[in-house]
C-alpha cells in the first residue's frame, strides 16, 4: 500500500497489516474501527459529519444493508481475459465481498461476463493504455456514480514501450479525470501484476513512482490509495504471460476485497465532511 494518511495513524495502521495466504489482513484494524465507530455514533451530535446538501459521500455512514456502487476500471483483466468463466476477479469478489457481508452493485458502461452472471456491468476495456483512457474515463465515471473504483491500469502503457515515469504521468491525468467526474468516490489503485519480464525495469519504475502520484491527490483531499501487487500472483498464477488464471483471479478478488472492507471500516468509524468540488481540482 502507498502512503497513508499521515501521522501515527498510519504507521499503527500498516503495522498491522500483513500479506497471509496470498492476501492482505486487515481484521484488527476492522475491529477497531468497529469499536470505535460505536463512540463516534454515542458522542456526535446527528449533524456533525453530515454531507452537504446534494452531495454524496460515498461510504459514509452506510449501514449494514446499505449497496456500495463499485465500478472495477481497467483493461483486458478487468474484463476477466484469462477466466471468462469467472469474468475475471469479478465474480470471486462478488462472492468476496458478500461472505464479508458487504452488499455491493457492480457499475460501469460494459456488461461482460459468462452467461447468468447476475451483475456484468464493469468499465474494461482490453488493450487499452491510460493515454487512450484519460479523454474518456470522466463521462464514464460521471454516469457510473461510484463510490469506489477499483483501477487496474499501466500494463499496456509499459508492455508497448512507455517508460514508467511517463506512464505514472498519465495515471496522474487520469485520477484527475476521475475525481473531476466523481469528487467522494474512492479510488483504489492497483499496481501492474503480469509479469512483463522484458519491460521489468519500467514496470518498477512505475510501482515506485506510483504512491507519489497517489499522495498528490491525498493532498487534494481525494480519498485514494495505491496497493502494490507486483508480489501478488505466483507463476503458476497465470494463463499466459499477461493474465491470471481462474485461481490467480480469485487472489486478485481477495485483494480487492480486503480493501475495499477495511476502507469501508474506517469510513464508517470517523466520517469526514464532503470534498468541495471545486476545491479538489
């Protein structure tokens, strides 16, 4: 994970994390922002914290019961090239995300997977790089309306011969995209996880170069975090030399799944006022 918050917070915060099986474990920091989430609720008045008026805050306050709008924004493993019988991550993080009791609504402008998924929609588009994506991914998100984007983006970028520092430039113009469209959404960016053994260079340049592009938007008051998963997928993990296989897939799900849970968690534990728009640009 890229920075964090600053402060104390942060450092308890990674300190409790840890990759366990193949997936990051983030149950004690749940708890506690469980535990804490009860003296918030006891102690501030019903309008501290509330969002204005108009605007939504996308995971603030939700219940239980409440349905999170994820949109997964990628390219061709975001469609689920690979595993079209599990569209990819998506349909094992469906499964994820309701053994975690985590209701959620799929959204994006494609409806892609096998036949009788329940939700296909999802924004994967295969072969596209970042610089194909930036003019388009605002209208996009704009009428998707998500609270959270899960964005798998760069590989196609490195594998066609851009440099890692040009890359993280367009994944800056593109997060600028984003919340320019959807100012509360939630933003988890996810690093390159094919191996690229020819671009490898380039492809750590980027993940090294990624959580400063990710810290300028937190110092826009945008709520974004970057997951390095360039350890994620074992060889055996992958169908070709690009995509992950059913169980490579069912990892990624995992991973996607603990963020989106233990962001979820913090959420609900300390709400924060909405971003002004027009501030966050």
């Amino acid at each position: 994970m890229g920075p964090a918050p600053e402060g104390g917070a942060a450092a308890r915060e990674d300190a409790m994390r840890g990759w366990v099986a193949g997936r990051r474990w983030r149950v004690p920091l749940q708890l506690t922002a469980l535990l804490v989430a009860g003296l918030v609720l006891a102690g501030i008045p019903a309008d501290e914290g509330a969002a204005a008026a108009g605007v939504r805050t996308a995971g603030e306050g939700a219940g239980r019961d409440a349905t999170l709008r994820v949109m997964p924004l990628g390219a061709s493993s975001t469609e689920g090239v690979g595993s079209p019988g599990t569209a990819g991550y998506r349909g094992p993080l469906l499964a994820e995300l309701a053994a975690d009791g985590v209701r959620i609504d799929l959204v994006g402008s494609r409806r892609t997977g096998p036949a009788g998924m329940a939700d296909p929609d999802n924004e994967g588009h295969s072969g596209w790089t970042l610089e194909r994506m930036i003019p388009r991914v605002g209208a996009w998100v704009a009428r998707a309306d998500p609270d959270v984007v899960l964005l798998h983006m760069g590989t196609n970028d490195v594998r066609s011969g851009t440099s890692g520092a040009v890359a993280a430039g367009r994944l800056d113009a593109l997060l600028d995209n984003v919340f320019a469209a959807a100012p509360q959404t939630h933003v988890i960016v996810a690093g390159i996880w094919a191996p690229l053994t020819a671009q490898a260079r380039e492809r750590a340049e980027l993940a090294r170069l990624t959580p400063g592009v990710v810290a300028r938007h937190r110092g826009l008051g945008r709520s974004v975090e970057f997951v390095d998963t360039s350890s994620l997928l074992a060889p055996g993990d992958f169908t070709d030399a690009l995509h992950a296989n059913a169980g490579g897939y069912r990892k990624i799900a995992a991973m996607w799944s603990t963020e989106v849970v233990g962001w979820l968690a913090q959420r609900r534990a300390a709400p924060v006022r909405p971003v002004d728009p027009a501030l966050s640009r």
